[in-house]
C-alpha cells in the first residue's frame, strides 16, 4: 500500500532526530484557555506579560497563523543526566541547558522537517515552524496530537521517555490525517513532584512562577528577595526536581542520541568562584549558543552569588 503524506512526514521526522510525532486539527481551544485565563487572573505568570499580550493567538492558532490547518507536534529527547550525575562540577544547573540551546538545534530540524514537506507535497503548502518562544500552548498541541499528557508537574510526559523532551510545531494549511489525543492521565495517585518542589511551586497540574526556581533564575529580572534567594538552594539555572522525582521519567529515561545537548566542558571542570571571577566576554564565549545567555551576565552573576550565600548559611 502506498504511504500516505501524513505517514511519510512521521518518517522524516524520526529521521531528522525527532523520537515523537504526531499530527492535530488547527482549532481553537476554549477549554485550555479559559484555564489560561484562570492562571493569568491568579498572577501565576510573574512578570512573564508575554504570555499575557498575546493570549488570543495563544487560543486560537488561526489567529496566529491564518489558513491553519493541521499540527505537527514534534518532540526530541535531550536527557543526558540528573543533578545526581554532578555533570556540573560546583552547582546544579538544569539539564536542558548543559549543551546547545535547544531552540537552535530543534528549529533547524523543523525546518528541514518543513522544506522536505514542500518537496514531496509541493509548494501551494505554506507554513511556519515553532519552538518555545511562538504564542502557542505547545503541551496542549503535544496532548492533542497523542504524543502523551499534561502530568502534575505541569510538563507533558510521553510513555516511552517520559518528560525530557523538547517540543516544536509544523502548522501548516493542509490537511492531514490526525492521530488520536493522548487521553489517559497516568499521573494517578502519585504526587511525588508536587510534594518534591522544595518551594512548593506547585499544585496539582499548576505552577505558581512566582515560586518556581526555573522562573527565578531564568526569566525573573532585578535582585530576589531573601526568602526566593533561599529557596533556589544550588540551582544556578532552571530546576530539574520535579522531572527528577516522577516515576515515568525514572524508569523510561533514556540517553539523548543528540551530540549538542551534551555539558559543555567548562560545566563540568570549573568551580563556583571560577565562574564569578569571570567578565563580560567570559560569559558570552563560553555560553555562545547556549540557553544559559536568556538570563544575561548580570542574572548569571546574581544567581551564582545567591547559590554562595546558600552555601555559606548551610
Ligand atoms: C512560560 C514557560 C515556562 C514558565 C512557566 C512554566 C509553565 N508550567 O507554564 C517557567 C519559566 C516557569 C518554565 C519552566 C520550565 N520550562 Co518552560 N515553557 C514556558 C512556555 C514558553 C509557555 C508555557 C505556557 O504557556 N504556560 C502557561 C501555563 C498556563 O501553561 P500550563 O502549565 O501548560 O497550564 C495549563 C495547566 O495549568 C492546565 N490546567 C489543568 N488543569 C487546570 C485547572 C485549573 C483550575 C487551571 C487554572 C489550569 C489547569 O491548563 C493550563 C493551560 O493549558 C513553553 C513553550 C510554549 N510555547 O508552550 C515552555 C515549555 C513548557 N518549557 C519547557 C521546559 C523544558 C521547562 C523546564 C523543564 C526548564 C527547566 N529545567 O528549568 C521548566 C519546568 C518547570 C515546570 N514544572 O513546569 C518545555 C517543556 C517540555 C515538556 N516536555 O513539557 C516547553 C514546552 C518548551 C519547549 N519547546 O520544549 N517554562
Ligand atoms: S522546576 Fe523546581 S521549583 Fe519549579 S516547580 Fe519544578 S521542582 Fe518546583
Ligand atoms: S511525579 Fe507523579 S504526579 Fe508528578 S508528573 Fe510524575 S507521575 Fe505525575
């Protein structure tokens, strides 16, 4: 039988690195945004106004990209290690960030992903590729298309990898045949991250940024305060926890094939006053092409000292 195009892009995608594919109606999403709605209302997003400015499109794709028509939901495994593996020599920094900054290696895949479509489909097919920073409701896109679900902690989990994986989108203005949404919630009983977040961030399947390590040293700017001080503990960038405590990911975890996600050297080696000695030019040598720049010099720097000043108080 002959493969159909929806069968043949699943097949380029495993084959531009991608271990998830799956495929979705454009639609808007009423349920999912009022959610959002309630979330926002609550100031569960900090001074992330981003998320805010651009709600609608966030509900409504077609708003975002008008003429969409289907969703390929796409998710690459980048896990190569715990905060237990000490990769980082001197502190904890989360594992998404130990190597390249995924936003370059998935976008470049995605559009691969995106120009080998118009090959085989012609050039009448229009669309656009995401990753991370478009006003998309990427887990919601993931869940629909069967890629796995929404678990506790918020992240969407998948059976085989569990949750260390990135997410990325090809919305085009074509149909396609659509897979199933994943619609089991196999979290159950367990509340093994909600009870694991150390600055209790979480409620069941919400996170109060605000509270959350990852949210205060990665988007939050100025000085912290001393109780969000604290709570960061050892993380010197994003956190790892409540992925590291859910039983999917201990069990169905799996080294990432992908070269650039793996720690860059420096992490490994340099000590914690090694890396405040540093200037300017230091940082941005040493994180070029890394997810780390996102919280800049003067973030890297309060986040280190603060990660000192733990240590000192313990
Ligand atoms: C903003 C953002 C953050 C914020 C807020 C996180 C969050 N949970 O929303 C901060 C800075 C904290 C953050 C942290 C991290 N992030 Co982030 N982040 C995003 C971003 C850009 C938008 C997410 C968003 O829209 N949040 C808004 C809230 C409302 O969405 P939500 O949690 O999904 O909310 C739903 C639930 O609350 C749900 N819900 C269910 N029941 C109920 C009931 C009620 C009453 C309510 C109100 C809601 C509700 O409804 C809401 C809407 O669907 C996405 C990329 C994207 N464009 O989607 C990446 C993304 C989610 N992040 C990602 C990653 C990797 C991380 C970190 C693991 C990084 C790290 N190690 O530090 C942490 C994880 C922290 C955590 N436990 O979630 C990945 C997750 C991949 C995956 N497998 O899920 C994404 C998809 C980026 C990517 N392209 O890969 N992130
Ligand atoms: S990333 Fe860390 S601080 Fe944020 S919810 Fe998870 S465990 Fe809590
Ligand atoms: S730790 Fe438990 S509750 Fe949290 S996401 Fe994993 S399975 Fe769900």
């Amino acid at each position: 039988m002959k493969a159909s195009l929806s069968d043949k892009i699943k097949a380029l995608a495993r084959e531009l690195g991608f271990q998830k594919v799956g495929i979705t109606a454009a639609t808007g999403l009423p349920a999912e945004g009022r959610n959002l709605q309630t979330w926002l209302d609550r100031g569960n997003h900090g001074e992330m106004h981003w998320i805010k400015n651009r709600l609608t499109e966030r509900v409504d794709i077609r708003k975002y990209f008008p003429g969409a028509r289907s969703i390929i939901s796409l998710g690459m495994n980048y896990f190569t290690g715990t905060s237990d593996d000490r990769v980082t020599a001197d502190f904890n920094l989360s594992n998404y960030a130990w190597g390249d900054d995924y936003h370059l290696i998935v976008k470049e895949r995605l559009r691969r992903l995106y120009a080998s479509i118009r090959q085989e489909a012609g050039e009448a097919v229009k669309g656009i590729v995401c990753v991370d920073t478009s006003p998309v409701l990427e887990k919601v896109w993931a869940q629909r298309a069967g890629l796995g679900w929404q678990g506790k902690h918020t992240n969407l989990i998948t059976r085989d990898y569990g949750s260390w994986l990135f997410l990325g989108e090809v919305i085009l203005n074509l149909k396609l045949d659509y897979d199933p949404p994943f619609s089991e919630d196999l979290c159950g009983t367990c509340q093994a991250c909600v009870e694991a977040c150390p600055t209790g961030a979480l409620s069941d399947y919400q996170l109060d940024s605000r509270k959350c390590i990852s949210y205060l040293t990665i988007e939050h700017r100025g000085e912290f305060l001393p109780e969000q001080e604290q709570g960061l503990n050892d993380w010197v960038y994003g956190c790892d926890i409540c992925q590291q405590v859910c039983p999917w990911n201990i069990k169905f975890q799996q080294p990432s094939p992908e070269a650039g996600f793996r720690s860059r050297n420096e992490l490994t080696t340099r000590t914690l006053e090694e890396w405040q000695s540093d200037d300017q030019n230091d940082f941005s040598r040493i994180f070029r092409k890394s997810a780390v720049k996102r919280t800049k010099f003067s973030g890297w720097q309060r986040n280190l000292a603060a990660v000192k000043t733990n240590r000192h108080d313990q």
